[in-house]
C-alpha cells in the first residue's frame, strides 16, 4: 500500500476522531484499522465506501483503493452515500 492511502485512512480517522471510532463507524476491529494505517492490510473496497460515507465524503474511495474503477461503480448507482 502506498503512502497516499495511508494517509488517507490517517486523514478519516482524525475525521471520525480516532482509530477506534473508525473502527466502530465501518464495522471493523481496531487493529484491522491499525493494520490499515500501517499498510500492513489493504482497505477492502466494501469498506472503502463505508469510510467515504462516514467521513461525508471528505475521503473518496478512489483515495483508498485505486485498484477498482470507483467510476464505473458510481456511473452504475452502486455507490449512494
């Protein structure tokens, strides 16, 4: 994972207030949000989205996975936050 995206799941926690919030607000345990900060585990995209919708859209899921094409998804409606 690369620096970016570390400092993108960085940036949402400090949205949300913390690791742990983070954690709580997207269904995961804290150490996964950790393993996250570190680039030790990728941002799976489902939580990818979860994270752009509790941060009111302040971090895209672009900014978390680039793997995906976030455009397509949202030109086909799955992404509603």
């Amino acid at each position: 994972m690369n620096e970016s995206v570390q400092n993108s799941v960085l940036l949402a926690c400090a949205i949300v207030g913390s690791k742990s919030a983070l954690a709580r607000a997207v269904g995961v345990k804290p150490p996964t949000v950790q393993q996250w900060c570190t680039g030790e585990r990728p941002v799976p995209p489902n939580k990818c989205v979860e994270i752009e919708r509790v941060t009111g859209r302040k971090v895209l899921a672009e900014q978390l996975c680039a793997e995906v094409d976030w455009g397509f998804i949202r030109k086909a409606g799955e992404i509603t936050v």
